[in-house]
C-alpha cells in the first residue's frame, strides 16, 4: 500500500494510539497484502484480514500478543526479523525485503516486506505501518526459470557439439562472441574471456571469411546454411568441422547461432573410403559385387578391361553371361551351397569373353554380411591365369621331357673323402666328355692336366682355396678336354655332406655340369649387347636412356655430335641439369606424364647445339622396364633442317596453341626469332621482364591492359581498334615480321567473341599481305567448343602438317594421325569416334575420310552397321617420313 494512504495528514488519524480512522481501515480491510500498524511503543494496534487469509493465524491472537513475528518466520530467516526490529522506532523505510513465513498449516509463503514510519505534520514519531506482499507464486515461476535456465546451461555446456552465440553487426557480418559452452572451449583452446573478445571471423580460415557474403546470403534465402570447414585452434591446428548456423533473435536484437560439429573422425573414414574406392577401382584384380540373386551391382575397370564387357552393360545381369559352357554344373552349384551358406568359396572359373575369347581366373567369392549377420551381398576377388595355366602346361610337358632326359643324360657326379684322400668320378662323368667309364685315374692330377691351358690358373687358384679352408660349398668353372681333344665348358659345384666332430670336413660331394651351350649363348649376348651398341651409336638421331630421377645412362654418338657434350660427361648426371635447354620444363612434364597416364604430348623443344645454334627437336619418350626399375627412352629427329626444307612454318599463315599456359608456344616462337626477324609480343601480362626471362628481347610488347586503360582514360578508338592498328603498323614496318597473340579469348570479355574474331580476320589480311607469320594462343577452357571451332577454321593449328610431295590439311592430317595412334592400341576406329574427337558432323566426317581415301592413304571397311577406318601401308608411310608433324 502506498504511504500517502497512510500518512497522518491524509489519513486524518486523530489519536493512533487509541484506533485508525475510519478511511484508512476502510481501505486496509479489503486490501490483498497483510497490513500492520504499531503505535510509537511499538504495539500492534491494527492488523487487516489478509493476515488471516494468507497466514491462517488469528489477526485477534496477533493484535493481543498470543503470537508473534516469530512464531512464523521461517527459522532460517529469523534474523531478518531480529535486525530490523532493532530499528522499529527510527525514521527509516525499509522496502522489499526478501523473507519466507510458516502458515498455520505449516507451508511456506515467500513475502515481500515494506515498511514507513507514521509522523505527523510537526515531523513527531507517531508509530509505524507495515506490509507483507505474498510472492510465492513470482518466487516459485523465478524458481522454475532458474531450473529451466540451470537445465538449458548444462545441457548448453554438456553438448558434444561446439554451440557458439555472436552479435550481429548492422551489416549482417558476425560481431563479438556473446556465449559459447565447454566443448567449443575445449576444442579451440580458447578460455571463456578470450572467447568474448573474439569474434568468429577470428577461427575461421581466410578462405572462409571471403565466402562469408555467400554465407550471409544463404542464410538469408533459407533461414539457415550448412556448410565444413576449418576452424583454427589457439594452437594454429585447424579442426575440421561441420557447422549449422541460424539467425535468432531475443529481446528485439538479432544474435547467430552456430553448432559445429567435430568432424575430424569421419574425414578420416571419408579418406578410408575414399581410399577404399580408389584401390576398388585401381586394382588388378577382377572385382564383382551382386546381390542376394546374383544380379551384378558393381565391376571395377579391370573387369571391363579383361572380359570387353563396361559396367552398364553388366550391370543387373548374372555373372552366367560369362559362362563358357565347359564347366561342370556341380562346380556352380557347389558354389552357391558354400556362400549361401555364409562362407568363402575358392575355385577357378574357364569364363568368355564378349569378343568371344576364353580366359581362366582363379576367384575368391565371400558373403557380405550386415550388422546383424545377415547376408546381403556377394563378393568376388579374381585373378586371370590364363598365362598361368599355359604355363602350368607347359610346365608339365617340360617336367616330362626333363624326367626323360636326365634318365638318359646326367651330369658327371665325383667325390672326395678327405680321411682317406681318395677321389671318385661316376660313369657319367667320364662319357659326358667321350671317355669310357674309368678310362683314367680319379685323382686330382688328373682333373687338372685336362683343364684348358688358359684357364688352369685361375681353376687351381680357386681350388687350392677351397682346400685350405674347406667351406660347405665350391663352385668352379672352367674349360675341359674330352677325349677327341675338344674343350668343354664345365661348371663344378659341390658340397660338404660330412664333418667330424671338430668341424673338420670328411666328405664332400660334386658334379660336372656342362655349360658349353649357355657360355655359347653368354657370348652371343655379349656380341648382341656390342652390335646393339654400334647401332645405337651410328643411329644418325638422338637416342637418351634416363631413369626415373632424370639421371642419365645412356648417351648416344649422335647426342655428343649434335650436343658436344660426351657421353663419358653426361652419364650419371641428371638430364635436366645439362646447359642444353632452353626450356627443359617441357622434357619433364613430359616424362613425368608419361609415368602418370602412360601417355605423352610430342611437344617441339629446342636445344643449343655444340657451336651454340639453336636446333628444333622432335622427341618421342618410351618407358622401358628393367627388373624392379623403370626408365625412360628418348628419341630425338633433328628436325631444323626438315622444317625449314618444307616449310613446317608458312610465312603469310596464321597458327594456334589451345593450351592453359606458353610452356609449348614460347619454344616455338623463341626458335622462329633465331634468324633476324623481329617480334610483336600481345599479351595482357604486366610483368615486361617475361620477355627477357623467356629469351624473347628481339619482341616488341604490347601490353593489352595498357591500352584498355589509356582508351577509358582518354575515350580513343575501342581495345579492338587499337590493337588492329598496332598490328598494321608493325606489319608494315617489319615484314616477314612475327606475332605472338598470346589469350586471344582475353578480348571476349570486353567484346563479343564476333568482334573478336573479326579483328582476326583483319590481322589475317595483314599477315598474308606483308608476308609475317601470326601465332595465337588460346586458353580451350575459357571458350565454347564452337567458338574453338570457328578460329580453327581461320587458323592451322601447330605445327604444319605438309608432308613431303602431299600437301595435306591440317584437319585432314589430324584424322590420319589419330587412326595410325588408335591402330597401334588395336583400337577399332569408328566414324563415330571420329565424329566425337574432332566435334564434327557427319556430312564432314564423310567428306574428309573420302579426301584421305581418294589419296590412298586409308580405306574403310563395312562390319554390319558400323563402318570402320584403317590407315594403309602409303599412310604410315607418309607419317613415317615426317615424324616432325
């Protein structure tokens, strides 16, 4: 109750020590708090009936004392009481005080207490007024709350996930951390007060934050966005993680939420799997997966590979396809008896292939079980062994004659007891050299005087050794005299079979093996290897053998003639280390991708010969396996000559790169710019200093970002204009001049791709009347497959391709190269594929491979529907003679 109500002034209170008026009781008795009121003795004079309502004690009981304040104050809380009490006569007004009472039937009410002294108008004491306010219900609804909030934080800090809660700035970017629970602690590091300090800008990658507009947006079109990525630790590790982020909003201010989830375990089974897949796929095993019915779900490639068959092909057919029919129906049904019965089947398989052809495979077939046991897969492992079984034959015909044989031949077995110091030779041992069985003595005198005279030396030496220690084992080889006079070459082996009780050799058993045939062919190798060598050496070509690290092993005549470096020089070091290259970047990428996809770009690279003249190469790269190790042959056709003979390239011709840097453009050009011919150099590029690091100081340079400033600065002629003028002008002032256009697709994202190629046009025009060569590159990735087309159809891609007495065109060409490559892989090539690999219709497929079969130079065949294309002998041999192409 407020205080004017009971102030003596408007209250009118005439006497408070004898009763209240009759206004303030009035509005007391129907108030809902508890109301007291004590004269300036301190006596309870009035008490309202809300105490009785509330409480259930008697008001009457009070008023005269029967009870007091601290018959129901809470015994925890008596003090309250005690110390204001202390107080009750002082001129103070105590609001609010917390306290809990004990009602008559013994349960507990939260109060609030207020309490003012009464004072009339001369400031004089008169007593005091006191409410109790019953706040149980706000305390128990503050209590649940707490509880709520108690819950929400221990479930907030309990999370396996990392909960962070931000700010959002005015600009929709996260501000300052506001919340975040234990595990996002945990796992970044960070403490609660550095956390608020932080925003999550702070734990996020660089690349992150420049996605963050997407982010924003994202959220705004979908209320949420789900994305991984990396946050970064106090430590610097980065943590992968999984995060969910809302925006929400409380009390009218907008906060993020974001959950991250800790994603570092499944990355790693991803990886697994990932790993999994790709050792699936790469394997060089056969791998078949079905379901319960033997329905084909999955083939890796090696299968196709093997059997012809692709896996949308097999795909929800039985493996029966594959039957042969030359296997016992017992051996299949065996079969599904073991893996339907949850175990691993082993056997072999005589399959089919789709051409037809038979092939053997030893296969490995196991259920696949689900977490609860059941079957819900088969899985097949198999291996081809078709090779292995031609040679199990063999072997077993081989094993025959070999029985038949030694039956017949054996080699010559003798004996030493060095107890006795007695020697026996067997029968064998005598008629495999033309003596009769013991036609001479078994002694060691003997067996040396028949020993070559060249070779007793060396066959004493190591057989005096052997005797002055006796090892377990002797191996000697030498020539030996048979009876007609004749040598044959004799290996010697024998072991000791017998020693005493100190170790003391006692017997010890050999044989004679006749080794003439393969000292025979040890020489015939031996001729090969110095003939092969003499080939290689006059080869009038480079010829390079390089391991995998580059280092070099073989190094021919041609390559020292050609390079002035001998071979004695260059063995051993790494290729490209050698001051021969202008560019030796192309020989690596080359080999290395020949290493990775088996395949090789034959790319021009040009080498400084002996006198320093720069010569144009045409490499070809080759592995070689040996033993346990790989190796890489290069060959090499000095193609300087040649290109220059029949005009690789044209002056007054225009050609094109489709490549995404200059590693095969600049050699080109650089070997163009040998003689006295000056360069134009267009490009975008900024750094000029590229033409002095590329060997290119003879070019001009101009720079297309130059003129587009220069053009929006000063409002000239447009980018195309500009650039067609500078042309003309070089033409005209340098012919037979050279022009690099390096990104002609750069110009498309200024102008149309028909602007652009009608600036080609007019250079063209250029180039054919002042009689200079254009080179354009352009980057395939950034243009459409047509408008890749249409500058093909105006440029000749590099290089030329007129070979010998045919000129041929480049698109012509590019068909004949690409049958002879596909032929060599015993490849069938289809109009479709041709159709395919050069985007063109079937009206041109038509009329070019008409073109090249009017030359001669292929001939196509009709198999049912398809028709098929096969180079001719004239064919090959025109790409034989221009291997430059």
């Amino acid at each position: 109750m407020d205080k004017t109500l009971i102030d003596c002034k408007n209250c009118e209170l005439k006497d408070i020590d004898k009763n209240l008026t009759l206004t303030y009781k009035t509005i007391a008795d129907f108030t809902r708090d508890i109301e007291f009121c004590r004269d300036k003795n301190g006596k309870c004079i009035y008490v309202n009936p809300a105490f009785e309502r509330l409480l259930g004690y008697s008001a009457k009981d009070y008023k005269q004392g029967k009870i007091s304040i601290y018959d129901f104050v809470h015994p925890d809380d008596i003090k309250i009481p005690k110390e204001y009490m202390s107080r009750l006569f002082s001129f103070e007004n105590f609001d609010d005080i917390e306290i809990r009472l004990i009602k008559n039937d013994n349960s507990i009410m939260f109060a609030s207490c207020s309490s003012q002294p009464i004072v009339d108008e001369q400031g004089t004491y008169l007593g005091r007024r006191t409410s109790i306010r019953d706040i149980t219900h706000r305390k128990n609804a503050e209590r649940k709350i707490e509880a709520k909030e108690k819950k929400f934080r221990e479930i907030f800090n309990k999370s396996n996930d990392a909960i962070f809660l931000y700010n959002i700035k005015e600009d929709g970017y996260p501000g300052k951390f506001v919340e975040v629970n234990q595990i996002a602690r945990d796992y970044l590091g960070y403490s609660k007060e550095e956390f608020l300090q932080m925003s999550p800008l702070d734990i996020k990658e660089p690349k992150d934050v420049e996605k963050l507009p997407e982010i924003i947006q994202e959220i705004d079109k979908k209320g949420y966005v789900l994305f991984e990525t990396n946050l970064i630790a106090k430590d610097g590790s980065q943590i992968p993680m999984e995060i969910s982020s809302h925006i929400i909003s409380m009390n009218g201010k907008q906060y993020g939420h974001s959950i991250a989830r800790n994603i570092t375990e499944r990355k790693k089974v991803e990886q697994q799997l990932r790993k999994l897949s790709t050792t699936i796929k790469q394997s060089p095993s056969i791998i078949v997966i079905t379901d319960l019915d033997g329905n084909i779900e999955y083939v890796n490639p090696k299968f196709s590979k093997l059997t012809g068959y692709n896996q949308d092909e097999v795909v929800g057919k039985n493996p029966n396809i594959l039957k042969s029919g030359q296997l016992n129906d017992a051996l299949y049904k065996k079969l599904w008896e073991t893996i339907t019965s949850g175990n691993e089947w082993y056997g072999q398989f005589l399959n089919k292939k789709k051409n037809g052809e038979l092939y053997w495979e030893s296969a490995a077939i196991s259920p696949i079980f689900d977490d609860h046991g059941n079957i819900i897969n088969y899985f097949k492992v198999a291996e081809d062994i078709t090779k292995r079984k031609k040679a199990e034959k063999q072997l077993i015909r081989s094993i025959i004659e070999t029985e038949l044989f030694l039956n017949a031949t054996t080699d010559g077995v003798w004996e030493w007891n060095f107890k006795t110091n007695k020697l026996f030779f067997s029968d064998r041992y005598y008629t495999m050299l033309g003596y009769t069985p013991h036609e001479f003595k078994p002694t060691y005198e003997n067996w040396l005087k028949r020993i070559h005279p060249d070779d007793v030396d060396h066959a004493k030496k190591v057989a005096e050794n052997y005797l002055a220690k006796k090892p377990d084992f002797y191996e000697n080889e030498f020539r030996f005299r048979t009876k007609s006079g004749d040598y044959k070459w004799i290996r010697a082996r024998a072991k000791v079979v017998k020693r005493d009780e100190n170790g003391n050799a006692i017997r010890l058993i050999g044989s004679h093996e006749d080794i003439t045939l393969k000292k025979m062919q040890e020489q015939r190798i031996i001729q090969t290897k110095n003939k092969l060598s003499e080939i290689i050496d006059s080869a009038p070509r480079i010829i390079v053998l390089i391991d995998e690290d580059f280092k070099i092993e073989l190094w021919n005549k041609e390559t020292e003639k050609i390079t002035g470096l001998s071979g004695k020089k260059a063995i051993g070091k790494s290729l490209l280390t050698l001051p021969i290259f202008d560019n030796a970047d192309i020989v690596q990428d080359s080999v290395k991708k020949l290493f990775e996809d088996n395949e090789v770009t034959k790319s021009l690279i040009t080498i400084k010969d002996k006198d320093g003249r720069k010569r144009l190469i045409q490499p070809s790269y080759n592995i070689i396996t040996r033993k346990d190790k790989k190796g890489i042959l290069i060959f090499g056709n000095d193609v300087t000559e040649d290109a220059e003979k029949h005009g690789k390239i044209i002056s007054g011709q225009g050609y094109f790169f489709q490549s995404e840097d200059n590693k095969e453009a600049i050699p080109v050009l650089r070997f163009l710019l040998h003689s006295d011919k000056k360069g134009l150099f267009i490009s975008r590029l900024k750094e000029k200093q590229l033409l002095h690091a590329e060997g290119l100081t003879k070019c001009t340079y101009l720079n297309l970002n130059s003129l587009e400033l220069n053009q929006s600065q000063n409002n000239t002629a447009s980018l195309i204009d500009m650039v067609d003028q500078k042309v003309k002008k070089f033409c005209e002032h340098n012919p037979t001049g050279i022009i690099y256009f390096d990104r002609l697709d750069y110009l498309t994202y200024h102008h149309s791709f028909d602007d652009s190629l009608k600036l080609l046009y007019r250079i063209h025009e250029y180039i054919v009347y002042y009689n200079c060569i254009l080179i354009v590159r352009i980057n395939p990735g950034l243009l459409s497959s047509k408008q890749i087309t249409a500058i093909r159809e105006e440029l000749h891609p590099l290089p030329s391709r007129d070979i010998a007495e045919i000129e041929l065109e480049d698109k012509l060409f590019s068909i004949l190269l690409f049958v002879n490559e596909k032929q060599e892989n015993n490849c069938i090539v289809s109009f479709k594929m041709i159709k395919k690999e050069f985007s063109i219709v079937d009206v041109t497929v038509k009329k070019r491979l008409n073109a090249l079969e009017d030359l001669g130079l292929i001939f196509i065949k009709q198999r049912g529907r398809m028709k098929t294309v096969h180079i001719t002998k004239k064919g090959k041999h025109l790409l034989a003679k221009r291997e430059i192409i």
